[in-house]
C-alpha cells in the first residue's frame, strides 16, 4: 500500500474511534501531510487504550448494580 493510502485509511480509522460514541468528527486530510504512518499508529493505539479503559470503567460502575441486586 502507498504511503498516502496506507495514512488516508489510518486518518478513517482514527475518524471511526473518536465518532465511536456518537458525532461525526471529520479531521482535515491536509493533516496527513504533517503526520507520519508510525505517529498514525501511535493515535489509532492511544485511541484503543482509552476505549478499552472506558469499557472497563463502565463494567465496573455497572457491577455495583449487580451486587446492590442481589
């Protein structure tokens, strides 16, 4: 894959995981001038960890539910 595809497919990508929760953030494709495919990487990581942690934060407040439940 060329190296502009391969960071216009990584900014879509990027794009998905910030409209994860709702929105249509759209970032502006001259960025990809400014940012290499490993710093892309580096975002798109970021961007994963921070979900999972929501993910896992979210498990935990709806666990304290469950045990009230019971």
């Amino acid at each position: 894959m060329n190296t502009e595809k391969e960071k216009a497919e990584k900014l879509r990508q990027i794009e998905e995981l910030l409209n994860t929760y709702g929105g249509t953030l759209e970032i502006a494709p001259y960025v990809l001038r400014y940012l290499s495919p490993d710093e892309l990487d580096s975002i798109i990581i970021s961007l994963l960890e921070q979900q999972s942690n929501v993910i896992e934060a979210n498990h935990e407040w709806l666990q304290q539910f469950k045990k009230v439940k019971k």
